[in-house]
C-alpha cells in the first residue's frame, strides 16, 4: 500500500520548489527532465531525493509522447535549465534521466538529444510509470500515468514491474472534447480544464473520454489480482477522475492531492 501521507507531503514540498529554491544537503544534484505533451517539467533534487528546485512550462512540441518540434523542445528545455541555474547561485546542472511513455522507445533518442542539446548528460532512461513509483513505492498494484497525449500504466508484482501498456487518450483528448462542446479554442478550453473550480461543472461532459482512459486500464489489467490503482499524471488533477476510474474498473483507485509532478520527480530520483 502507498503511504499516502507520506507522498502528499514529499509533492507539497517540490510544488514549493516552484518558487522557493532549498539549499543542497550534498554537492551532487539530480535533474528529471519530463517531455510532456502539454508541459516541459525541471525537477532537481539533491543526493538524497531532497527537493531543491522546479520549473515548468506550458508547450506543444510533442505529440503522444514524441518530440514533432526538436528545436522548440530545445528551446524550451535550455531556458528551463538556465532559470534553474540561475536560481542554484549560477551552479552548472550536469547531468539527468529522462522518460517516455511505455511503447515509445522508438523515440528514446530524440528526447536524449533534447537533453543533451541543452547541456545535460543523460545518465538513465525508464518509463513513466516506473519513474511514478519511485514516488509512490508500492510493491503490488498498478500505477496510471495520465498526461496529455496519453494513458499509462504500470503493473507491480513484488516491486517489480511485469508489464507495461501505453495508448493514446490524454488530457489533450478532454480539453479537445471541451472545445467542441462549448465551442471555443482550445486555448480557452485548456483553461477552463485547469480551473478546479469549474471541475464539477466540466466532469460529466468529458466523462466518456475518462471511460475510455479507465478502458485502457480494463484491457490490460486482471481485476482478480489487482487491488488497487494509483493515477499520477497532470490529467489526474481533474477533480472527481478517481471515482470514475473506480466506478468503471471496479477497482480502488488512489491519488495523491497534486499528482502532477509525481513523474518528473520520479525522473529525477533515479538520475546517477
């Protein structure tokens, strides 16, 4: 079982590295470099998984998991990395891992050369809902990644990860749904997504689009050896998407209160 008291309160403290940059307990520091269809997400943590600083940034330079922008990704990637230095008194960011959704390893090495584009050594590459349960440590059950271009999923036996499913249906799917139906850009759509307030109001109109991410879960998935679902991922923020998860799967269905930087911070634990 994940101790959720233990998770809320690792991910509140490097949601404060937004803004607030920690001092280092140790010299080496590790660096998560998340490519994500909707964000591009620095996480850096000292030796000892402490968090020291975060910074993100909204992009649309990939597609389902894969770079279709590489000088834009750069881009994006290097002024992310020069902010986060500037913020570390000027110290140089060496090296990082990186992460792609399960079933996108054709794409391994164009994220390595965003990377290293930007002055950064890769020095590990896994997959996203691996790098979720470095956070969560669970031994059994199944971590759901849920970003904007697509759902995956993890499945733990013992701590040891024996399968891993990727397809695509993200949170780029629900803002396009909330575009078409209340016939606005996706610009505003995206918006309104990310307005908890407006959560409850918007729930059943991407309902559907949930159901189909939890039937992702439903395919691979064997119900008569998994107790429990742990959902990470920015999509997850959606008030109320864990009930739906439940109610369709017919299984328990866990989430931390911000599981947005849960893989990148993954990401950066496991930099060598």
């Amino acid at each position: 079982m994940m101790d959720l008291e233990r998770v809320n309160a690792y991910m509140e403290r490097v949601k404060q590295s937004e803004t607030t940059t920690f001092q280092p307990v140790s010299d080496k520091l590790k660096v998560g470099v998340d490519l994500g269809t909707a964000y591009i997400v620095l996480v850096v943590l000292d030796e000892e998984n402490n968090p020291i600083a975060c910074e993100k940034q909204a992009a649309s330079v990939l597609k389902d998991g894969v770079v279709v922008d590489y000088s834009g990704a750069l881009q994006i990637v290097r002024h992310l990395k020069e902010k986060l230095e500037a913020r570390l008194d000027g110290r140089e960011l060496v090296n990082c891992a990186i992460a792609m959704p399960a079933g996108t390893e054709s794409s391994i090495k164009t994220h390595q050369y965003v990377a290293e584009g930007a002055g950064l050594e890769v020095t590990n590459v896994l997959d996203e809902p691996t790098a979720a349960n470095s956070i969560y440590q669970i031994e059994d059950g199944v971590v759901v990644d849920i970003g904007g271009g697509t759902t995956g999923l993890a499945i733990l036996k013992d701590g040891k990860v024996v399968r891993i499913e990727d397809e695509p249906t993200g949170g780029t799917h629900v803002t396009l749904v909330l575009a078409g139906n209340y016939h606005i850009s996706f610009e505003e759509a995206e918006a309104i997504k990310q307005d908890y307030a407006r959560h409850r109001e918007i729930l059943p109109v991407v309902k559907a689009v949930v159901e189909k991410m939890a039937g992702i879960v439903n395919r691979y998935v064997d119900k008569q050896e998994t107790d429990t679902l742990y959902l990470c991922g920015g999509t997850c923020c959606l008030t109320g998407i864990e009930d739906i998860f439940e109610k369709e799967t017919g299984i328990r269905t866990v989430k931390p209160a911000d599981p947005f930087l849960v893989t990148p911070t993954g990401i950066a634990m496991n930099c060598k």
